[in-house]
C-alpha cells in the first residue's frame, strides 16, 4: 500500500500555514506570518482574520508545488478546530470543508494542543519517538501546561497555569523593555550577551504542578518603573542583563515543576513542545537534565515549535489510520480541551 498524502492547514492564531504530509514524512511546510500585529504590540483578532483571507491561498497553493503533488493526489485534509481565535479559525475551517468537498476526500479535525505535542512523531522530529508514557511541557504564546501524555489521543492535564501562559510572559514583558511583538525570540537572542544572575525577580509559590506568570510580570514592571524614575536610560543600558534574568527566571519555573513530575510519577522520557520551546535556554536546561536526571529528552526542530501546518498533517495522518473523519458540518471552536 502507498504511503497516505494528507494536506494539513493551520489558522488558529497568526500564522497561515499549509503541509503536505506522505506517511510521516512532510514534504512541504509553507507558512506566511503576519508582521502587521508587530506595531500593535500584540494579535489583533480582526486583522489576523483578515490577513488568513488572504493568505491561505497562496500558501496552500505553495505547500502543494513545494511537494510536487497534484490536488487529486491527496486522500484527506486535517485542519485546526481550535483552540484559537475564532475568527483566525473560521477561515481554515471553511477553507478545508470546501476543499473537501470539491476533491471529495474526507475532512479531519485537529486540535491544535495535541498537534504541538505529536509533532514529535513527524519522521524527522526525532531520531526516535517519544515512547508512552511521556511528560510534555507545551509552552506557547496561549498555553503553559505539563502533559502526561499516555498514548497518541489519551493525554492528560497535570499542571497548567492560573494566569498568564509563558510566551505571554516574555511577549508582556518584551512590551514592558519596547521590544517588538513576538519578544520571546528577541529577549532570547538579547539575553545571549547579557548576566542572567544581574537582577532577581518574584517567584509564585504554586501548589503541585501549577504555575503562574502574572507574578514575575508585575514584579519586572515596578522594578523598571522605580529604576527609570532615578534613570531614564536604565533599560536601554540594561537591556542585555535585563533579557538573560526574565529569561532564567521564567525558564526555572518551568523546569523546576517539570523536574517535580518527572521525579513524582518516575517518567524520564521528557519532552516540550510549542513556541517557547524554541528557547535557547530551556532546551539548554533539557540537556543538563538528560546528563544529571538521565532524562530521555525530545527538543522539536525549530521549524516544528511554533504554530506550523506539518503538526496539523501529522495528527491528520494519524487519525486516518484510525478512520476518525470530521462531518462536513463541523464547526471551529474557540476553546477545545484535550
Ligand atoms: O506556539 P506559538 O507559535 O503560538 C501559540 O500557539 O501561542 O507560540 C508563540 C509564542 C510567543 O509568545 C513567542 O514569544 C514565543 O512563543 N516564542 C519564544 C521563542 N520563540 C517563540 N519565547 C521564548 N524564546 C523563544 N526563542
Ligand atoms: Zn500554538
């Protein structure tokens, strides 16, 4: 039997993005990002719906010639259901419903959390997969949570946090120093030449796995607030150290209730996965663990963290597998639990 090619589409947030996936293998993975939120500070819902509008596609028609495969080709298509922005997922949503009925080929839905974790089963994620059962540490720009991941659909919650997500806490904190929209990568790459022990911040105390970021967030903007009053020019002089401390605090939060569940429920094989994992340091400190704790770790590719199609395609092949196909009239859905 020939490999299954399946077109995964993803529109929940900010990024349009389309993948063609042959068995587990991605063949494309095209994605148009939206430098329009950048000036804003943050997504604006509207525009994101918008730009998707426009988008998608191009992309969709990119992710196709990118993988030297017709239309007819295909055997299915995945796309994100949620969770997201509803208006962002209205327009994925629509667009692989009509695509499904113009080719025919059955309709699969995605939940986008699940996809950031099971890109790790994507061919070239890893050298070898994640064995069950698994901790994934999914951190992005709206979620923060440690995933006890027992097999493909059967994952659980463990912690999550009470406020912010951590992608938001650099994002916020990012806006605090006037950098740009998404900060995390920019504080990363600032924090590379600045002293991560220069400044200390507020740590929550959380019960069990939980975490909480609005703390560290208050506590960084009445620490600059009190310094610029004394020093105008304090954060362009600081900016460097003032990157590497949010950094290490942040990234030691959330290793330090990851070590926990790992230690708690005796699961050495670790994972993260989603935007922040593209973090220098905390795959740095996934790699001190797999030394120290004898850690299994799994660090997905850069092109495999934030929001991307090839882990729409890679949940939509292994639903296939299972003939778990979506009605024609599904709807998407702002929020959607794992
Ligand atoms: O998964 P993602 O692309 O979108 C959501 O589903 O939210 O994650 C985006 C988040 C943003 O908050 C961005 O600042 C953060 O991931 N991020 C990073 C890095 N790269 C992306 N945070 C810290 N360090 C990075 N290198
Ligand atoms: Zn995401």
């Amino acid at each position: 039997m020939s490999a299954s090619i399946i077109l995964g589409i993803e529109s929940s947030c900010d990024d349009t993005s389309a993948a063609i996936i042959s068995g587990s293998k991605i063949l494309s993975n095209i994605a148009a990002n939206q430098a329009i939120h950048n000036e804003y500070g943050g997504v604006v819902p509207e525009l994101a719906s918008r730009a998707h509008q426009q988008n998608i596609i191009p992309v969709v028609e990119k992710a196709f010639s990118k993988a030297n495969i017709q239309q007819n080709d295909i055997c299915a298509i995945g796309f994100t259901r949620g969770p997201g922005l509803l208006g962002s997922l209205l327009v994925g949503t629509s667009f692989a419903k009509s695509l499904a009925m113009s080719l025919d080929v059955p309709l699969i839905e995605v939940n986008h959390l699940q996809a950031h974790i099971l890109a790790h089963f994507i061919d070239d994620a890893n050298p070898t997969p994640p064995t069950f059962p698994f901790l994934c540490l999914t951190v992005s720009g709206g979620h923060t949570m440690i995933v006890l991941v027992k097999d493909y659909f059967d994952m659980e919650i463990i912690g999550k946090t009470i406020d912010d997500a951590a992608g938001e806490a650099f994002d916020k904190i990012g806006k605090i120093f006037d950098l740009d929209y998404p900060a995390g990568p920019i504080i990363d790459k600032l924090a590379k030449e600045g002293n991560p022990d220069a400044f200390q911040f507020n740590k929550p105390r959380m019960e069990n796995y939980d975490y909480s970021f609005s703390g560290i967030k208050t506590s960084v903007l009445y620490f600059i607030q009190k310094e610029v009053r004394k020093n105008p020019d304090f954060i362009k002089e600081n900016l460097n150290n003032l990157c590497a401390s949010v950094q290490r605090s942040i990234i030691e939060i959330l290793m330090n209730k990851l070590e926990k569940a790992s230690v708690d429920l005796n699961i050495k094989e670790v994972a993260i996965a989603g935007g922040v994992s593209a973090n220098s340091v905390l795959r740095k400190a996934m790699e001190i663990n797999q030394e120290k704790l004898g850690w299994n770790i799994f660090i997905p590719k850069f092109e495999y963290t934030t929001d991307n199609a090839a882990m729409i395609a890679i949940v939509a092949k292994l639903k296939y597998e299972r003939g778990e196909f979506t009605d024609i009239r599904t709807t998407a859905t702002a929020k959607y639990d794992l």
